[in-house]
C-alpha cells in the first residue's frame, strides 16, 4: 500500500468528471454480507489521496474503542492512524488545504477475537454529510489507496507481513459493495485478507475496510466465515468533532 505524495493535472482533470452518486447515511453502518464478483477487464486501480495509508500498529496509539469509527460488539483493541485526505479537496485552490471544504478522512483499527477467528480490520471512513462553518466537503472522498493488487494485500497489516503461501485471489468489481479476497498462511495458521468498498461517494466511496481472518489450523476459511467473523465489526459513519448537525438518532 503506497500514499500518494502528488497528483497530476490530468489526473485530476479525470477526477473531476467522476460521478457525483447521493448517499443517505446512518449513524452507525453495520458491514453488509457481500457477493463476490468476477473482475473488470483492463482496470487499473488509481488511488487519488494523500497521506500516509499504511497500517503500521507499533506506531499507532490505543485509544477507546467507544470513541472509535470502527468497534464491535465484543471488547477488542482500538488504534488510531493519522489522518489523510483526498487529492482534489486539497486541489481546489492553489496549494491551499481543504479548498473544497473539510475533509477528514479517519483512518482506525480494531484488533478482536471472534469465535475461534482473531481479526484485525481497519476501516478508512469520512461523514459526507458533516456540517461545518465552511463549504461542504464537495470533493472529499475515500478510495482503495491499493493500486497494485494482489501484491499490495501483502502488506496490508502486521499480520500479512508475516504471511506465506498467497493463493486463491478473487478479485471484486472495484464498484460500491464489492469484496476482493486471497487466501495465505500466517505460520501454522490459515488466514484470509479482505477488502469491502462502502457505499459510493464522488467517484470514491464513503469508507473502505480492509481485514484480515485467521484461525487455528490450517482449513481454508470460507466465504460464510468471511461473513461470521466480520458480523461483529461495525463502521460508525458520523463525525462526532466539529460538526454542527447533531448525530442521527
């Protein structure tokens, strides 16, 4: 997973012609069963943000989960990873940050036991309908920050660090709601890396997921233990620090 320290202005030309897609929001969104879907020919996945994305646990530090973007039901460990933004948010104007309005995407990690599962999911999220004393956030957006796959599942957390035997990548569509998956071992145990698009915002998304499933023993994990083990993991979407609208609810 590599940020992405400048943009281009044709990239940015292309990004400005993306979608604008509406999105009606809750407080807390609870991570949808989803389908796997067969790949796109001939894409390239771009990730237009800045900042650094990659998910280095010794350098985060531990907060409650209670105040966490992403939590679960069971008690588990909850970090916190710097802050990044979208390209064109801060594009908007010259060399002048959130020129399109605030954009603070959040990027957090939970560490749980679920079951006979240990799973670690990090979640990067944004409240695209927060409300400040400046303009909306217009172009704030989350993309996959992966442009590489599968080579870049390798290094999505401390655990595929570790991980040997990568086989069995599916591939999802790169559209709202899809799932990519490998499977690899981490030592004796079998493990599973996954990432789930949320729902559509500009082009982007509203927040991306990535995860990894491992369990004792080395039986394939199937897809309904993909489903199990990520019942409990819950995204909250609103942004609780300086917004003006109060939460749902």
């Amino acid at each position: 997973m590599r940020a992405i320290a400048a943009i281009t202005v044709a990239a940015a030309g292309a990004i400005l012609v993306w979608a604008d897609v509406g999105f009606a929001q809750g407080a807390r969104t609870t991570l949808p069963d989803v389908n796997v879907t067969a790949p796109v020919p001939g894409t390239k996945w771009f990730s237009p943000m800045l900042g650094n994305m990659r998910v280095e646990e010794d350098k985060w530090p531990q907060i409650p989960c209670e105040g966490s973007r992403i939590l679960s039901g069971p008690a588990g460990k909850c970090q916190d990873g710097p802050m990044v933004m979208s390209a064109m948010s801060y594009l908007g104007a010259s060399n002048v940050p959130n020129a399109y309005g605030d954009c603070t995407i959040r990027h957090q990690l939970i560490s749980i036991d679920v079951g006979r599962f240990a799973v670690e999911a990090n979640v990067l999220v944004f409240d695209p309908d927060k409300v400040t004393a400046d303009p909306s956030n217009t172009w704030c957006m989350v993309w996959s920050g992966y442009d590489d796959v599968p080579e870049d599942f390798k290094d999505m957390n401390q655990v595929t660090r570790r991980g040997v035997d990568w086989r069995n990548f599916v591939p999802g569509s790169g559209q709202s709601g899809a799932q990519s998956t490998i499977e690899f071992a981490d030592g004796r145990r079998a493990c599973v890396a996954v990432e789930r698009l949320g729902p559509p915002w500009h082009g982007g998304f509203v927040w991306v997921l990535h995860a990894t499933i491992c369990q004792t023993g080395t039986v394939p994990i199937a897809p309904a233990d993909i489903d199990t083990a990520l019942s409990v993991v819950h995204i909250s979407v609103y942004d609780p620090v300086g917004n003006l609208r109060p939460p749902p609810g």
